[in-house]
C-alpha cells in the first residue's frame, strides 16, 4: 500500500530526527528559501552539513528517521513524496 507523505518540520538549535518512528519513503525534502540560517544535516561521520536556504534534494527509498537536523530556531525543512 502507498502513502502521501506530507510534513512541516520546524528546526531546533539540537538535532532531531526527521520523523520520530522509522518511516521509508522517497521523498523531496527541502529548506525553505525563507528560513534565517543555513540548516545543518547530521553527516554519516556525525559532522555537520549545511544546507543553504532554498536547498533541496530528491531521496529514493530512505528512512527518514535517520536523517537528524538542527538549525536555527523555528526554521523549516520539508518533506514531500510518498511510500512508494
């Protein structure tokens, strides 16, 4: 069975996960061009990567709940695709 996946992350100043409960999907997740700061992905080494606003990527098959982010406060990152 397919299902939409549609959300609105609000970035904290710690890493988070994307979703709190493993959830495979294949996704685009950006950064909204209007956020204040660069959003930091949590790197496969634990190092920080910046995202810029604006920055977007396409993911096939991930689980979003592997992906922890941090940032600037009450910035948005958003996720768009579906289970399938």
């Amino acid at each position: 069975m397919n299902n939409t996946i549609m959300r609105k992350i609000v970035v904290t100043a710690s890493y988070k996960p994307l979703v709190s409960q493993s959830l495979v999907g294949s996704v685009t997740v950006s950064c909204l061009p209007t956020n204040a700061g660069d959003v930091f992905f949590k790197g496969d080494d634990g190092s920080d990567v910046p995202w810029l606003p604006g920055q977007w990527i396409d993911l096939e098959s991930i689980d979003l709940s592997a992906i922890e982010i941090k940032g600037t406060a009450g910035d948005v990152v958003t996720v768009v695709g579906g289970t399938w």
